[in-house]
C-alpha cells in the first residue's frame, strides 16, 4: 500500500507543471500496461522527445510503464533510459499520477537486512521472504491469533510438510518478490519452465519466458497484483526447446503476498501447462467454426434456391425428391406438398416421359449427360394466344460416392418456352423465306420456259423459210415458169426473206434480254454459284467461236481464234465453263453487232494464260476496279490442288470503237456507252455488267482498250488450278489456231455430211414438230415421243434394248438411235424421271450399245449397217461393203459406248436445273431457244463416232 508521504496528493497545477525543467508527464490512476495512455507532456519532456521511449514495445519500457501504473507506489524510484524516475499522485482524491525525472540521477540505497534464516539447513529457496524469526515475532505482535499454546515443534512440521507436499505436485509452485526476483519454485515449475534450477534470476526473467505478444498482458496482470488483486489468467510462453509447437501454453493463478504493514513484499501462484487442453479446444473451435460455417452456407444455399428464378431440385435414388425450391412447384404447377409425396416423372409430359426415363436412367448409373429439354405437363399461352406445353432444359449433377455411385442428384429446370416459341416462329418464317423464294423460281422458271418454248420454234421456223427461199433463185422459178415475168414474185421473196431475218433478229434479242434479265436476278440475290470442273479451255472457247460461223459468214466478218503462247502448260484446268462461255458469248455478241455495218469486217479471238495475277493495266487494257473479287475462289475443296495460274481471253474487233468518256460508262447496270447506242444497236445495257460481276465471282476482271474509229479489245481474266486428264484418256483433242471462216465447212455442211438417228422427246407439238422437220432436211432418221413413258416404250423397240428371248428376226427390226433430245418438263412422266429409269436400264443390262460391227444373224442394211453415215456413203451403191472396225459378236463396247447418249432440251435454263438435269443422268443441256447450228456441237461431242467426221471444206 503507498506509504504516508503519498497520502496528500499534490495538487495537480498544469502552469506549474509545463515550467518544471524537470521532464514529466501526467497519466490516470489505475490505468493497466494494456491501456497506458499519458495525457499530458511539459515543455521539458517534449523537447527531449521520450513520448517513442515510454511506449516502445520492448521489456524495459513494459516495466517503466507497469512501475509508473502501479508499482511507484511500492517503490519510489526507477532507472529507465539513462534516467531517474519518481511517481507522485496528485489531484483532489489522487486520481492522477505525475512520473517525472529526479534533479540528481543519484539513487537512493535501501538498507539490506540480514535474516539469519534466510535458507533453511538443506539449502533450499524458502517459501516466505522473511525468516522464521521474524514471521514468529509478526505472529506474536498480532494480539487477535495466539501461538502461544501451540507448540514449536509442530509449526516446523508444518513447515516441511508444506515443503514437501509443494514439491511433490505436478503444478508448478512459485513466488516473486516485489521487484519481480524469483525467490522460490518447486521442480515442477522448472520443468515446465525449462529454466535451470541453479543460478542467478535476474528481476523480472519471468518476461523471458513470455511470448512476445502475450508480454503486455502479463506486465498488466502484474499491475493488478501490485495493486492488491488476485488474478487467474492464459498466457502463452516461447515454445520448449526442440518442440514443433510455435509456442506453450499455461494457466496461472497469482495472488499478492503483503507483510503485516499491508506492505507488498511478493507475489505467489501456480502455474499447469494447458498446452493440451488449448490444442483439444482449437480442434473443438476448428469444429465449431466448420459446423458454423456450414450452416451459414445451408442457410445462404437455401435463401439462394428460395429466390432464385430456376427451379432446383434434389434427388435422392433411395428416397426419391428429398428438395424442391418455390420455383420448382410454380414451374411444373404441382400443389405444394412433401416432396416425397409426388411422382418425378407425373410431371413431364406423356410424349417425352421414355426418353426422360432414359436419360435418366443413365444418369444413376453414373453415366454423364447433357442437358436434356422436354415438354412438362402445365400448360403456358404464347404471344399467338395458343396453349401449349411448357418446354424446360434440365441440367443435372449427380454426386458420387468413393465406389462411383450415385447419392444424390442435384438439378435445375429452366423455362424455355419462350426461346422454344421463337425457335419455332423463326423456323416457319424461314421456310416461309424459302417457299416464296421457290415460289418465286418458280415463277422465273414458268415465265422463262413459256417464253423460250415458242421463240425455239419461231426461231427454227423462220432459219428454215429463210434457207428454202435461198434455194428458189430467179433463175429456178423462170425454168418454171418460163411465160411469166416474176420480177414482182422475185421482189416478194426478198421481202419475205428479210421478214423473217427481223423475226430471227427480234427473236434473238428477245431472248439475250430474257438470259440477262434471269442472270441479273440471281446476282441480286447471290444465287449463282461457281462450280468448277476439269475442262480442256481451248475445246470450250473453240466450240463457242464456233457457233458465231454462221452468223458472221451472213454478214461478211472474218472470225479467228488463236492460241496465246502463254497458253503453254495449261491443257487441262480447274474452270466453270459456263460462266467462261457467258462471258465470251456477251463480248462476241456485241462485237459482231458492232462490227456488221464496217467497212473493215474482223474479229479475232485469242485465248492465253498466266502463272501471276494479271495487273490491273496489262497489253493496253486497264482492268475494272477488282477490289470486290474473290482473290481466294480456289482455295476451296472442289478446285483440287493444283498450281494456281490465271486464263485471260482477248476479243478485238475492227467496229465503231468509243471514246475515253464513253469507255467509263461501260459495265454498269443498265448503261450504254451512249445514248445513240440503244437506238441503233439495240440492248438492255445489262450484257457488260453481268459480265464484270461473273468474272469477279471467278477470282478476275474485265477490261477494254478502244478508239473512236479504231475498233474495240476486251479483254477479261479468270482464276483456275491445273488439272490432270481425266483416267485413260490418250491424248487431249486437239484444238489448234482456227482458221478462216470461210475454209472452214459450217456446221450445217457437216451435219449433211452424216447419218444420225435422233429421239425427241418433246410434249409441245409445235417444238416437236418444228425440230423434227429441221433435222430431217440434213437427211437424218427423226423418231419422236410426247413424254418419258413414251421415250420407254421406243427404247424398248431399238437396238439398245437387250431381251434373252429376242432372236434373229426380232433384232432384225428393231430401231437404230444414236442420241436422244430429251426435254425436261412433260406430262405423264418427265425428262428427270425417263433419264433416272434409263440409265438404271443400264445398269441391269436391259439397256447395252450395240456392237459395232454386224451381228452373224442379220445381214447389214442402209438403216442397220452404222447409226452414223457420210454423204458419200449414201450415194453409194447399197451393196457397196461399208467398212466398220473389227468385232466378234460376244465383245462389248468400251464403258462410254455403254452410255446411251441423252441430251437435255429444255426452257429451263437455270444452273441449278441443268445440274440437276445432270445428276438424273443427262449428259449435257442445250436451253431454248436455240438454233440449228447451236445444237450441231453438243452432239458431236457426245455422238463417239461424229468426232472423228472430216469436216474440211472440200476445194
């Protein structure tokens, strides 16, 4: 207890305070080392600036503070940061402290009392801190207790059987005198300690022992001793020697020991090593922290699925639904109920509830599924007020045990309706998108076809009235009518005959504007496709020249075609030879328009190649802006894998020519190059503009040199792959710089040249007829039939037809045919389907091509000898011996004369009906109109034996 000197407090003057040279501060009375908060500094002390020293962390500054807190009161000074230090209370009731440093740094020396019995005859550290005498004479002072009538020899037994008994215990026994010096400890408490027994303890060493952390609330425990307190508290010590522990700890119970003065004189306790227990209750915190936060996460897990817009649902294979949230009940529309009260599968709807079962059940076999979409029983009404089914996705997760079986299955159903509802409102649509675009086609296809139908005809009539009127000269009709004068019959005639070149011209027109118009429709709507094939370049550009023979001979042009040397290496290619020849025929078209009224009448063709992409100006053309082109149209699949390279073709011509101004207004849509052409010339002004637009679609471009008076050059490039000839073929028809129209025989020369036996399959009378009547002037055996039934029950008749039963005498009549002119649209049965059935014939070997040499039955005729005869075959003698390769009855014909060759004639004229006309099993199309001589190519090149007809013009 503080001494009388302490007991006036000073009075507490802050003037006087912050003048005193002395450095000091002011805290509260009975502040603890955990709370030690000065609340006022003087002049002298903030100058030396020790605020940092008194609060440092460290063990010198926790003794400084627990002495000014608690032990001032017990001892009057302390040495801390090289200075002396008194404490003194102050204040009315002495509810403040001033701790201030002394004028002398000289300390003041306490007597030291000698105690004889200090240590007992065995050596031991005493229990007490005075000596029996004294604690004796204490007890006699003290009038209330009276020793006198106990014997001293039973105070001494006492005395060592409290020894002994603190030394057996296993709790670790201590006492500490006031200045914090340990006087006395049993063995258990070194043990625990791990502080030698032996040797000097220096004033407060118990701090040594004390984890770093835990050290302000010892030194605050200490205080609350100092202070008169009892205390029992936990505190951690530094972890023993060779343990793995971070740190021990122990439970001690302290009291205050006081003389009879009510004078601190130490501190005694007990002190167990709970290390154990704190390691038992951090398992069972660990365990309550877990459980905790697990019911946390159930409760947040049940708030989640309580307001979460799916439904989720639980799913236990032994007991079934073992959860549902609100959303679950709303969706599937099941009245709220346990959950194992209900049917899983009572909900889905009757159509889907197998194929649920059987996702389902491979879920519980611990397959994995994919999200799985069904229809539930509720019903919902959609945007077009219809009641329908609702549609969910489930997704499923099942949980395993360590055997891999399943426990549990947790899921959710998701409402698709809506998403089910557009799928089916965009589906309509686009087949609606598709029906009106067939339709559409349709259309297309109906108006074209009635339109080139009739112009076939037209056209094919009025080239025969020409050609017969050619042949009735003046001189002819004067041998027949020698009396008369036929001047004027003469002058009728040539008005006929320029009648019909106007009706073949009209015609024509008609039908180039009838082509552009179906070509431009399909590039506004990205219809037309690209569609490689291996081709000879030469043969296609050569057979197209070749059908302007006629055309330019009438009117007196000189036509060429002539192989670039570039062309080299290029026989064979990667190319759309309909495209290529849409092109070329539009340039050819306009040069003859243009060239026809010339002085100076030439065109000349020229076909090249190149390895690099042609610049945009090359040879005095100057290329459209091909920005817009496919530059990488042969990188896809169907193009094959050859060197890229690029095919240029060049049409120069000796016409009108045009000037720079009117070369800029050329290919765009529905422009001319003046206003004058159109009145002159004729034209949609589409022609040119299409032709840009395809060869881009190809990878290339379109360019023109010209001048006014000098005729025109259009030039155009396309993309293409070399490409190997096709399997077993010999060698490549050659195709060679074409010589001068007129020393060359025409198509028409040709076809008189050759006996052909024809088929026409076509349902318009008027076409039948018309197409029959102008083969049949070239000498050729016509045979017809109005629909594909029709055409069946002919080939049934014809040598191509093969019946076990046939004998001699039934080969004997059968019909020769070479090829057949099928059309496509017919009633009863159509071209497609007549094609389809032919060449399934074939294949069952009811259809076989005739040998080429005659049958040891039947004796050779002017109709069975050959399908294919000369002009000087017919006039020879009947007996004269024809010629013909080789053959033994028993062989057959190589694999393409199996094929009966069939050719599609037809209005339909779109690329996507000739291939299907193709894939049906037609060998090449012709679209109507056409006119004779356009004909006379396709079936050369499908007739074997017309290939190889010497066409030279004889001199």
């Amino acid at each position: 207890m503080p001494s009388a000197e302490h007991a006036r407090p000073r009075i507490l003057d802050l003037d006087d305070l912050e003048s005193d040279i002395a450095p000091l501060f002011v805290i509260k009375t009975g502040q603890t080392a955990l709370a030690f908060e000065p609340l006022f500094y003087n002049e002298s002390f903030r100058q030396l600036h020790l605020h940092g020293s008194i609060l440092a962390q460290n063990k010198d500054a926790l003794l400084f503070r627990s002495w000014a807190q608690a032990l001032g009161d017990f001892n009057p000074e302390h040495e801390f940061g090289g200075r002396t230090w008194i404490a003194e209370s102050a204040g009315r009731n002495g509810g403040w402290k001033v701790v201030k440093t002394k004028a002398s740094k000289e300390r003041m020396q306490l007597p030291q009392i000698e105690d004889e019995d200090a240590t007992d005859d065995d050596g031991r550290t005493p229990i007490l801190t005075r000596s029996k005498t004294e604690f004796m004479r204490g007890i006699k002072r003290d009038r209330k207790i009276s020793l006198k009538d106990i014997p001293r020899t039973n105070l001494h037994a006492r005395w060592e059987s409290i020894q002994t008994m603190m030394e057996m215990s296993d709790v670790g026994v201590f006492e500490y005198n006031s200045e914090g010096k340990l006087l006395h400890a049993n063995e258990a408490w070194y043990r625990l300690s791990s502080l030698p027994k032996e040797g000097e303890h220096p004033e407060f060493s118990f701090m040594d022992l004390v984890y770093p952390e835990d050290q302000p609330l010892v030194m605050s425990m200490w205080n609350n001793l100092a202070l008169g307190k009892s205390v029992t508290f936990e505190m951690r010590w530094k972890a023993r020697p060779g343990s793995n522990d971070p740190a021990q700890w122990v439970l001690s119970a302290c009291v205050p020991v006081f003389d009879d003065d009510k004078q601190l004189i130490g501190i005694a306790g007990n002190t167990i090593d709970i290390n154990a227990q704190k390691e038992s209750q951090a398992v069972a915190q660990a365990q309550v922290e877990a459980l905790e936060q697990a019911r946390l996460a159930e409760m947040k897990f049940a708030r989640f699925a309580q307001v979460s817009p799916v439904a989720i649902y639980i799913y236990v294979p032994e007991s079934g639904m073992n959860f549902v949230n609100d959303q679950f009940y709303e969706l599937t529309g099941h009245a709220h109920a346990p959950v194992n009260q209900f049917e899983w599968f009572d909900l889905i709807s009757d159509e889907d509830v197998e194929r649920v079962k059987r996702d389902w059940g491979s879920m519980l076999r611990g397959d994995k599924t994919d999200a799985v979409q069904f229809r539930l029983k509720k019903t919902w009404v959609n945007q077009d007020g219809k009641r329908s089914n609702i549609w969910v996705q489930s997704s499923s997760y099942p949980e395993l045990d360590e055997s891999g079986k399943v426990i549990s299955i947790m899921g959710t159903l998701f409402d698709i309706s809506q998403f089910k509802w557009a799928e089916s409102v965009q589906r309509r649509r686009i087949e609606e998108a598709w029906e009106a675009k067939r339709q559409q086609e349709n259309f297309i296809d109906m108006t074209s076809h009635e339109l080139r139908n009739p112009l076939s005809a037209v056209i094919q009539c009025a080239d025969s009235v020409i050609a017969s009127l050619h042949h009735l000269s003046g001189q002819q009709l004067t041998a027949l009518h020698p009396d008369h004068d036929l001047s004027k019959a003469e002058a009728e005639l040539i008005g006929c005959l320029e009648a019909l070149q106007i009706i073949v011209s009209c015609s024509m027109h008609q039908k180039r504007v009838i082509d552009d118009v179906l070509t431009l429709s399909k590039l506004d709507s990205n219809l037309i496709l690209i569609t490689p094939m291996r081709v000879q370049p030469a043969v296609v550009v050569s057979d197209a020249v070749r059908m302007f023979e006629v055309e330019c001979n009438q009117a007196g042009i000189q036509l060429d075609f002539t192989l670039d040397e570039t062309f080299s290496g290029m026989e064979w290619t990667m190319l759309d030879p309909s495209r290529l020849l849409q092109v070329l025929i539009n340039l050819l078209t306009n040069a003859i328009k243009f060239t026809k009224d010339r002085t100076e009448k030439s065109i000349k063709v020229t076909l090249g190649g190149s390895w690099s992409r042609p610049p945009k100006c090359w040879q005095d053309i100057t290329f459209t802006d091909d920005d817009a082109s496919d530059l990488n149209v042969t990188d896809k699949s169907e193009w094959g894998e050859g060197k890229k390279a690029y095919l240029w073709l060049k049409v120069k011509d000796t016409g009108c020519g045009m000037t720079t101004d009117e070369q800029k207004k050329l290919f765009s849509r529905f422009s001319q190059a003046t206003p004058r052409t159109h009145v002159k010339y004729g034209g949609s002004g589409l022609g040119l503009f299409i032709s840009k637009s395809l060869t881009k679609l190809q990878g290339g471009s379109i360019g023109v040199n010209s001048t006014k008076g000098g005729g025109s050059t259009f030039a155009f490039y396309v993309s293409t792959r070399l490409a190997h000839p096709p399997a077993g073929n010999v060698s490549a028809r050659a195709v060679q710089a074409r010589p001068v129209p007129h020393r060359t025989m025409t198509g028409e020369q040709a076809m008189q040249m050759i006996t052909l036996n024809v088929l026409i399959v076509e349902d318009n009378l008027v076409n039948q007829k018309v197409l029959k009547k102008q083969l049949m002037k070239f000498g050729w055996n016509i045979s017809v039939a109005g629909n594909g039934q029709e055409a069946l029950d002919w080939l049934k008749d014809s040598v191509y037809w093969h019946n076990e039963t046939d004998d001699a005498t039934t080969t004997e009549n059968k019909h020769d045919l070479d090829i057949i002119l099928m059309d496509i649209e017919m009633p009863i049965m159509d071209g497609l389907t007549c094609a389809r059935l032919i060449r399934d014939y074939e294949q069952q070997g009811l259809l076989i091509a005739p040998c080429p040499g005659p049958s040891p039955h039947r004796r050779p005729s002017a109709k069975s000898i050959s399908p294919i005869r000369t002009e000087e075959d017919r006039r020879s003698s009947d007996a004269q011996t024809v010629q013909l390769p080789t053959s033994t009855s028993h062989e057959r014909p190589d694999k393409q004369s199996l094929r009966l060759p069939i050719l599609a004639v037809s209005a339909n004229a779109r690329m996507e009906q000739i291939e299907q006309a193709l894939s049906a099993g037609m060998d090449d199309a012709i679209s109507k109109p056409f006119r004779i001589p356009e004909l006379w190519p396709k079936i050369r090149g499908l007739v074997k034996r017309v290939a190889n007809v010497d066409t030279r013009a004889k001199p």
